[in-house]
C-alpha cells in the first residue's frame, strides 16, 4: 500500500491540512516510521496531554530520545507577537541541538493552530509557505500543520495554493510556482548569522 511519505524527501516543507485529532496523529506516526533511527523530531504543539497522543509509538519515541515535544504558542508567539526571524534562529538552534545530540537528520513539525484567530495568522502562514525558498542547514524536513476545522475556507484554501508541498487525507499534493527569494534570502542570512557558529553547512 502505497503512503504519502513514499513521496518525501529530506529537505521538503509540507503543509498537512488536518480534519481531525486523529488524523493530526496519524501524520506523527507516519514521520517516526519514515525517520532514520539516529534521526529527531522537534513537534511543537499545545495538543500534547491529548489522549490522542498517548500512543505507545510516541511515547516510546520520546523515551528514546527521538521526538522532543515543545509548545507551540509560547515559542513562537514569543513576547505577544510572532517574529519571523526570532522563530527561524529558534529552528536552527534546535536543529544545531539535534546534531550536537547526535542525530543525523532533523524533522521539524509545528502546530499552527492558535493563530487561526489572530492578526499572526497572515505572518505566520507566509512564513510557513516563504521558508521553501530558504533551505535549512542538514536538509531539514518542515511539516506546518493547520486544523481546518479551527481555520476558514479561506485560510485553508489560501494554504492549499500559497506551500509547494500540501498534505491533505492521506495524499501529498505539489504545487508548481516560481516567485522571488530575496525576502527570505535576507531573514535567513541574518538569522544564520546568529547563530553561525553552531551549526554546520556542509550537509546542505
């Protein structure tokens, strides 16, 4: 049976349009299985004392050190607002803590869910969408999730068009468009420069 994460490589960026809490879950489970060993997942998420959540693959996965849960709003609503580049030099720090830890390949997932009610909400949907055209260090693996049933059918169709990768029941989807980097050439150079000495470009 064929799976959407047979079509996923290091590096993507995805955005995961979910229905429900189970499906959310499901996503997790299906990155574990498709990780390296000696690979890491950084999940930030408010959900994480769900029941949903206490499955025996997760739980395990943090025991083993392979999934580190975080929450969501307070990293990246930070000081009652969300900073692009303050969130971007908090994804290379935790990738520079990943391979100090010993991990070869860090995956990345956040929940976006807090910010469907909020002025944050454009900022953070075009980060999630702009940071495809600013590769991380070690190719990376980016998946932003958003909960339709907190999200308008204008937030979730905007999603849908503005990610060149979208993940929606099961079926990973790629849209084809050119648009500038220079943007997001300058975030990344100056939150590189933050935190240049922590980590490795050579796997890029």
């Amino acid at each position: 049976m064929k799976r959407w994460t047979d079509e996923l490589k290091r590096g993507d960026q995805v955005a995961n349009l979910y229905r429900s809490e189970i499906e959310q879950a499901k996503v997790l489970l299906d990155l574990l299985r498709w990780m390296g060993e000696s690979d890491k997942m950084v999940l930030l998420t408010d959900s994480w004392e769900r029941p949903v959540f206490r499955h025996a693959i997760l739980d395990a996965a943090v025991e083993e050190g392979r999934l580190s849960p975080l929450p969501s709003r307070a990293v990246m609503f930070a000081a009652g607002r969300f900073d692009p580049e303050a969130f971007l030099v908090f994804i290379l720090d935790e990738i520079s803590r990943s391979r100090e830890e010993g991990c070869r390949h860090t995956v990345l997932v956040w929940e976006a869910d807090w910010a469907a009610g909020l002025d944050a909400w454009n900022q953070v949907a075009e980060f999630g969408s702009g940071l495809a055209l600013a590769p991380l260090p070690g190719r990376t693996t980016v998946v932003a999730q958003y909960g339709t049933a907190v999200h308008s059918e204008r937030q979730t169709d905007m999603l849908r068009r503005s990610n060149q990768l979208v993940l929606e029941a099961g079926s990973l989807a790629r849209n084809f468009w050119v648009v500038s980097n220079s943007s997001y050439g300058g975030i990344m150079t100056a939150a590189v420069g933050t935190v240049a000495k922590k980590v490795s470009w050579s796997e890029r």
